[in-house]
C-alpha cells in the first residue's frame, strides 16, 4: 500500500504485552476478488497517508498535495507496513484542483478505510460550499459516507450526487448495498457517463443512473473536495482510520480496479495493526491498568468486524466473558490471547488484584446532612462484599431488613429495606443518627461507623402557581424558565428576564429535555437533562452511536437557585453503561414500593463496548436513586418490544401508574398504530419490564396498552417529549379538582400543545373507549404557554417559589398573623402564615422584667386548601388551616404583655406583634368586655411585625388588623438532600 519507506515505531502501552505468534494464512474476513492481471493506470493523485507538516503528501509524482486542518503528528500512526491517519473529529484535508476535472463524467475514487462510527459524515467529497439542505450555499458534489446513520442506511455505505434543481435539493442517492468489510475495506467509486457504481474490496454493490454533469460540481476555486468534511451545515467531521486514497480522472473498469486496490493481505496487516493500538483500552474496561485489575474486562469478540477468540491463562481468575474473581487470596498474574482469524495472536499480560474489604467501606458516601433516604448498598461497589447496616436509631433510619426478599415483578430494592429516613417534624430541628456498616468478603469482616443528620421536614404550604423549563430549538440548547403569574395554568411568561437558569460550559455543553421533579419530602426540586448539543455539530446519528453517558443534575429549594447534586458545578453524572450509544431524555418518579427515585431513559445498545455491532432500536432503562448522586449500575431494561421507544414520562393517580411514551419507529409497529406519536400504558408496579404493547397485560403485574395515536391526529403533527401535571386547587381550568393537562411537544411546529382532561378520564381509558377518541379530548387553543417550548416539564410551586421566579431573588417571608385569646391569667398566642404553609419557631411574652419565650406546636388543622394565587383574602382565610400555638401563664403583678412571634431559623415566615394584652394586678382579668384584657377577649396583628409591636395590627377592642413593620430575616438555609 505504501510507496515510500518508513521507520519503524517501537513505542508500546505500558503493561500490554502484544506478541505476534503466527502470520496470517488467510485475510480476514474475506476481501473480494485477487486482483486481475489488467494493470490500473497512475492516479492522478494518491495519497498513502504520508505527511509532512500540515500537508498529506501525494505520491503519485504528480505534486498534487492535500492541506490538512485540525491534525498534528499524533493523528498518524503506523499499522502495519502502512501510515493510517485517525480521522478523530476534529481535522479534514482539503483537496487541490486538477485531480478530478470534470472535462466528461468520468473519474475513479478509491478510499481504503476502517470505522467503528455511524454519523452524517463524509468519507471524502467532490465539490465545494458548506451549507444548509436544499439551500444555494450548499455547493454541487458528490460524496461517500462509509458508515452513515440515515434513516435506510444505518451501519451501511451512502453516496450520493447533487445539483441543485428548482425547488429540490437535487440529491441523487444510490441504493443501499451493505456496510464495511472485517478490518480495512476499499470503497471504490466509478463514475461513467450517466452512472455511478460503488464497489466494496472489488465487488459491486450499488449503483445508480443520474441526470447531471461532472462540470456542475468541480468549483472554480482552489479547493476540489474534501477528505473527512461534509458540506451539510451541521454534519460532523470524519470519524474513522484512513490508510490509502487514489483518484482517476478516468473511469476504471473492475478488472482495472481490483488491480489497483491494497491487497488482502496488506488491509489484513494495517487491520491487525489499528486492532494492536486500540485492542487494550478496550480490553482494560473501567480498570485504571493491567497491573491493577479489579473489575470486569471486556473481551469482545470482534472489533471492527475482525473476529477474535479468546483464551484465559486461568480461567478461575479471569473468565472468558470477561468476569474477574473477587476470591483470591494473593495478586494473580494471567495472560489473555486474543486469536485472530489468520492465526495471530495479540497477548495481554494483566496482575488481579486480590479483594480488599476495606474499599468497599471507603466507596461509601453518605451526606453528612441529609432531607433523602440514605443510599445504604448492601453490596460493596468495589469488591462486592455483603454489606449489613444497623441504626443507633431504628424510627430514625431503618436499619437492613435481614427477611427482605425481592418483588415478584419489578426491579428489587438494592437497599433491602435500609436507609428509610422518618424526618423529625418542620419546627423540631435535625437529629443525629450514627449507621454501622459491616461488609464481608469470604471468612473476613469489617465494620464502620458514619455519622449522618437527619434534616426536619422542610416548611410545606399550598400550591399557588406552576413552574416550566425547557430548551428552545436545535440550535439554542440551554434550559430556560418560565412562571405563571398566579394559580392559573395558562398564564406563563419567562423569567430570569429570558436567560439560561444554569451554566452548560461543560462536557457536551448542550442541555436538552429538562425535567423538573419536587422531591418526596416536598422541599427541594431535582432538575435533570440530557447532555446533547446537536447545534454544536453532532449529527443525530452520531449522538444516538457515541452520544453522552451522561445526564445533568440539579437541586433547588427555590427553582431560581441551583447546584449540582454531586458538587461539580462544571459537569455531569454518568449513569449509563459503555455499551450505550446515548442517555437521551431522562426523567425520575418516586416509586413507593423501593421508596426510592426511578430515573429512567432512553438509549440505543451496542453489543459490546467498542460499539462494533449494533445498535439496534431504541428502548427505554432505569436505575434507582436516594439523593441524585449515586445510582444503581448498570441500568436495568425497563421497555424493549424489538421496536424503538423514547421520551416516557409517569403520572400516579390513586394506586395506579400512567405512562406515556413516544412511539419512534416511523410507522405503526407493535400495536402502536401511529409513528412518530404518543401511547399510553398503565401498571401498579412502577419498575415491571415491558416485552410488547399489550391491550391485555394485568396491570397488577405489567404494563397494559390503554391508548395510541393519541395527538397526531387532532394536532396535525409528530409529537414526542410527553408531559402529564395534575392542577393545582383553585386553578380556573380544574372545574371538577381532578384536572389535569397533559402536553406533547410537536417539534416541528413550534412546542408544546396541551390537552385538559380528568384523572378519572384518564383511568377510564382503555382499548374500547379510549381517551383519544372522546369528544372531550381536544387540544387546546395556542397561548399561556411558554414561548416556543421544546421538551421539558411544568411543576406546581407554593406562593413563595412563585414570587421568587418572577422576582428572580430569594424567597421572601410570608408574611404571618399573631392573635391572642385570654383565660384569667393564661394566654394563648395563635400564629398563622397568610400563605397557609406550616408555622414553626418561638413566640416571646414579655412584661416589664418578666419574659418567657415558648415554642409554637401546631394547632388542630382543617384539611389544607390550595387559595387562588393573587387573592389575599383567600389566602389569609385559609392561614389557621396550618396555624401554631403558645401557651403561658403571666406571673401575678404583670398588667400588660406584649406578644411577639419571633419566626423561625430558616426565615420562610416573618415575625409579627399582637396588640399588647391588659391584665389586672390581681389574679383574674375582667370577664366581660370585647377587649384584650377581657376574659375571652384576643389581640391581632397581621404582617412582618416588628420587636416593640408599635405598628401592630387591630386594638383589643377590634377593627380590622394593620400590617407590622418587617425585622430582617436571614437566607433561607439550604438542606443538602
């Protein structure tokens, strides 16, 4: 393959021994027809992947030199008896004029090459002018993707020839024949007359008549075409290895092109010299180096098409699928070989460490403060011990149920009934429990202690609005927030005066698909997205083949605040396993059975780590979580019909679970009567596994179809990124108090539409009378929406959150209300917030040189209602529904006190005065009378109060209540949950 000699390299990776034992007898794979006795003709250039500088050299004698961008050095490596440039990315090589020159319709390109990768890109282009589809930037051309991910092509060779006609892009594609070849294949196209053909290591596999002239597509300028660049706006640079590349301003018949190609043996050479550099990282997994293996090692059984054997030096140590023994005493040396087809062997010299019980203790992280159930694994994460924990307080924190048994049906707590936290009461403080951890591995055990405090409840009060955030478009993936501007649903404006809510600096530096859920303690929200960026260039295939394994988490008391869950401001959280191609649209629900989140995605799965086959549809994974920084590995199947599914998002109602997910396949399949559409299914267990659409699954035990086609139909579009909110007490739109607006993101009209439906419409659905095909079910009418909404989540907030978004600054105080009634001598202070949340803290009683500060319990409370947001009497009506009280009785001799609610250490409720109650000297209080110092009488005041009373509301003798002057109230104190 190459026509110049090059020295040889000698650098090898540490501790990977490689070891040649036998030449190959045969190629690999197979690689077409022997070359003929016909000699090809010189190319007009060829490059042989030699360089020199920013210039890939061409030897065919003719000086017709490539300019290389984004590469350096390292990009070329030998394999073989030949230099391979590793297209990464990041680099291209533009092609001079002459090579190709369009005096008639024939030429000849010949690309040898090897990739692992299936995207929108292009192997090499004829033709100049980057642009968008069907668009006159786009210049003229024809081009060779070997591994392209196009809805027909996937994992398969497209080329295609355009010229831009009126009204059409002009594309002419030839039909699909098949991917690459085992190793190293040649791609050869032969363009004459009418007709383009591609041909695969000598072997016709496609070709197509078209009516254009090469003339339309050479440019007039410098720059012929490309090695590794597409012309499509948007599409990614080449990834794959590229050893050989001739051209012919001539059409070459079969016989002259088999002549002309690398042989098999030389493609098998170069095949098992990329297979040298790229075999041990594969091998090595999660393992820091063959010196220190202590988890699994992957040994695939093919790379690149190129079918490998394994053999283990002790099968006892390392199995042949990879596992690693956790039951050895001492440090143990094995060798693996890998055989390849011809007979050569690749060695791996690798030392197994034995098993320390003491990792597994130290990989044990618990938040030193916690609102969440504790995360206590009772397998080690490193070593796999068996973990047992004990509780210094069991009603605290539970310590491992020694009779847990897994669910029939569903996933099986990894916690074994462990780490369930009973959070002390809002107004009690925290509490500190000491968890005891005993792992043990074979005859040894060792015990830890981890000190944990168990934050009180978080402050609760009624619903009064909705929060949103979502991304914008392809090209602007960053999350933004919106606000209702009171209990009304359909009342959203944007906040943060149109700006992103959180950085994206960080790995893809995309976030798309924001999903926003409230915490079960009710105190915090999680926000978590995907790490996709399609308007930094990845094309769709790429990101479904090598996207992010990856998601983006966030926590926020106040929706306005937020920091990531694992204390890296600048990234995310990997949840998914190597064989992924991506983590596309996670969402969470809490499951009361595993008392646990349920975060699951979407995700395309390749057979093995090096993504060499597959991938396959895709289908949908979960894994469980406590406090959204560590999750269960690896991910479970939670929906795999044989047909791709994406985007579920789950609503509870009663004791049943409501899942809708978008159908992605571009037709109806398995029962889904739609593509591009959204179903529903429904299932008392949250984790059962679904295998296929059944209209007639037991929902006690699986997820039984209960509707399909449910949005294109009435809205006119594919929709995906499926949202379900109940509404709020009090909002217009609930007319009955079970509404619920259910919403679907038509991406290809603007957003989100919404649908406003009943909980018990919803449960009454099914395969006779679906929801879809009631009267009732229609979309709404544009408008009270977020602008331009694209996949992301609507969550009810409190009156506070709510001022805090469109205010974009910390939460204020509700403000409070403190009234006092009198019995003789005994008083009674009643504090009230007039949000109608809970009240916690202390009230002071104070007259001349006595002083008493007293505690608040609750009162006895009406069941809480939800006011309409912006009705302050309606609000302030319901505030005895979560009302506290103090008791004291005033020492004989004191004649007047002053009563002050002094609010609480977390600020969420300001402090306020009543009017100062009269008492007589003596013993008992007047019992007529309508005022404060009147036996029954009460004293009000409502508002922030201040510390002397002095702008207190009503006198004893009553008239309406005034509002107090606000103390300053410190920050709200955030829990780390």
């Amino acid at each position: 393959m190459s026509q110049h000699p090059r020295s040889p390299r000698t650098a090898r990776r540490r501790a990977l021994g490689l070891v040649l034992a036998a030449a190959l007898a045969v190629p690999l794979g197979g690689f077409g027809i022997t070359a003929a006795a016909a000699e090809a003709p010189q190319p007009s250039a060829h490059y042989d992947m030699s360089h020199r500088g920013g210039t890939l050299l061409d030897v065919s004698g003719n000086e017709r030199h490539a300019s290389l961008t984004g590469f350096g050095d390292g990009s070329f490596v030998r394999a073989g008896e030949d230099e391979v440039l590793r297209f990464a990315g990041d680099g291209y090589a533009a092609l001079p004029q002459g090579i190709v020159t369009g005096s008639d319709n024939d030429f000849t390109v010949e690309y040898t090459v090897t990739t692992r990768t299936a995207a929108n890109h292009f192997g090499w282009v004829l033709g100049d002018g980057v642009g968008p589809w069907n668009t006159s930037e786009l210049g003229n051309h024809v081009f060779l993707s070997p591994r392209s991910a196009q809805s027909g092509y996937g994992d398969q060779v497209l080329s295609a020839i355009r010229v831009k006609r009126d009204g059409g892009n002009g594309e002419v594609r030839l039909p699909a024949g098949g991917g690459l070849g085992a190793g190293f294949t040649t791609l050869t196209m032969v363009g004459e007359g009418d007709r383009l053909t591609v041909y695969r290591d000598g072997e016709q596999i496609s070709t197509v008549q078209h009516p254009y002239e090469l003339s339309s597509i050479i440019p007039s300028g410098e720059v012929l075409g490309y090695l590794g660049r597409s012309l499509y706006a948007g599409d990614p640079l080449f990834v794959g290895d590229v050893s050989d590349v001739k051209f012919w301003d001539e059409a070459l018949s079969a016989e002259q092109l088999a002549a002309a190609q690398p042989t098999a043996a030389e493609k098998a050479a170069a095949s098992e010299g990329i297979l040298r550099l790229d075999l041990g990282a594969i091998v090595l997994g999660s393992n820091p180096s063959f010196d220190r293996v202590t988890r699994k090692l992957s040994l695939p059984s093919a790379v690149n098409g190129v079918a490998l054997g394994w053999a283990s030096s002790d099968e006892s140590v390392v199995a042949l699928d990879g596992r690693v023994s956790r039951e050895i005493a001492v440090d143990t040396p094995v060798t693996l070989t890998a055989t390849l087809a011809g007979g050569a062997r690749l060695e791996f010299a690798v030392t197994v460490l034995a098993p320390s019980i003491e990792a597994d203790l130290d990989a044990i992280v618990l938040a030193e403060r916690s609102g969440e159930h504790l995360p206590l694994a009772v397998t080690g994460a490193v070593e796999g011990s068996r973990i047992t924990w004990t509780s210094s307080d069991p009603a605290l924190v539970t310590p491992t149920d020694p009779a847990y048994a897994p669910p029939a049906v569903g996933m099986a707590d990894p916690f074994a009934g462990g780490g369930v936290v009973t959070r002390p009461a809002y107004g009690e403080g925290d509490r500190e429990v000491v968890l005891t951890a005993t792992a043990q591995l074979g005859e040894r055990s060792v015990s830890r202690d981890y000190a944990v405090t168990i934050a009180e409840r978080g402050r609760s009060a009624p619903d009064a609005g909705y929060a949103s955030a979502y991304f914008r478009s392809d090209g602007d993936e960053r999350i933004y927030a919106a606000a209702t501007e009171g209990n009304d649903f359909f009342s959203f404006s944007e906040v943060n005066d149109g700006r992103p809510i959180v950085d994206n600096s960080a790995d893809t530096t995309g976030h798309r698909d924001p999903y926003i859920l409230r915490s079960h303690g009710g105190d915090t929200y999680y926000m978590i997205a995907t790490d996709l960026c399609i308007g930094c260039g990845t094309s769709w295939g790429e990101a479904q083949s090598n996207g992010s394994l990856k998601v983006n988490v966030w926590e926020s008391s106040d929706l306005v605040h937020w920091s990531r869950t694992n204390g890296d401001e600048n990234g995310g959280i990997t949840i998914n396993r190597p064989e992924a191609g991506m983590t596309w649209a996670p969402e969470a629900y809490w499951d009361d059975e595993l008392q646990s989140y349920v975060v699951f995605f979407a995700s395309r799965m390749y057979d093995d780590e090096a993504h060499t086959s597959g991938p396959g549809h895709a289908r949908m994974f979960a894994v469980l979580t406590r406090d959204f920084v560590s999750f269960t590995s690896p991910p479970e199947t939670w929906q795999d019909t044989g047909f791709a599914r994406i985007d579920s998002t789950v609503q509870k109602i009663g004791d049943t679970y409501y899942r809708f997910t978008k159908n992605e396949e571009g037709g109806a399949a398995d029962g889904l009567e739609r593509g591009k559409d959204i179903f529903m299914e429904r299932s008392r267990v949250l984790t059962a596994p679904t295998t296929r659409s059944d209209w007639d699954a037991d929902p006690a035990t699986g997820w039984q179809l209960v509707d399909t086609a449910m949005t294109t139909p009435i809205t006119g579009h594919a929709g995906e990124g499926p949202q379900i909110i109940r509404l709020n007490e009090g909002d217009p739109a609930n007319q009955d108090g079970d509404g619920y607006v259910f919403l679907v993101d038509n991406y290809g009209d603007g957003g989100y539409r919404a649908f406003v439906t009943s909980g018990a419409a919803l449960a009454a659905s099914e395969r006779g009378q679906r929801i879809s095909q009631q009267p009732e079910w229609s979309v709404r009418e544009r408008g009270g929406l977020p602008p331009s909404p694209r996949h992301g989540a609507f969550v009810s907030v409190t009156r506070q959150v709510l001022d805090a978004m469109h205010a974009w600054s910390e939460v204020r105080p509700a403000e409070s209300r403190t009234e006092v009634s009198v019995e003789g001598r005994e008083l009674t202070a009643r504090v009230s917030a007039l949000d109608g949340g809970e009240v916690a803290g202390t009230v002071t009683f104070a007259g001349g040189s006595w002083r008493e500060t007293v505690t608040v319990q609750p009162a006895e409370r009406a069941a809480p209602g939800s006011a309409e947001a912006g009705d302050a009497d309606a609000v302030a009506g319901d505030a005895d529904a979560a009302a506290a009280v103090a008791a004291v009785r005033v020492p004989a001799g004191v004649t007047e006190v002053s009563v002050r609610y002094d609010g609480y250490r977390d600020g969420l409720v300001a402090p306020s005065a009543a009017e100062p109650v009269s008492l007589p000297g003596g013993g008992t209080a007047d019992a007529g009378g309508a005022t404060a110092d009147a036996g029954g009488g009460t004293a009000a005041a409502a508002g922030s109060g201040s510390s002397d009373g002095s702008e207190a509301g009503a006198s004893a003798a009553g008239g309406g209540a005034r509002p107090a002057v606000s103390s300053p109230i410190p920050a709200p104190e955030q829990i780390r949950c």
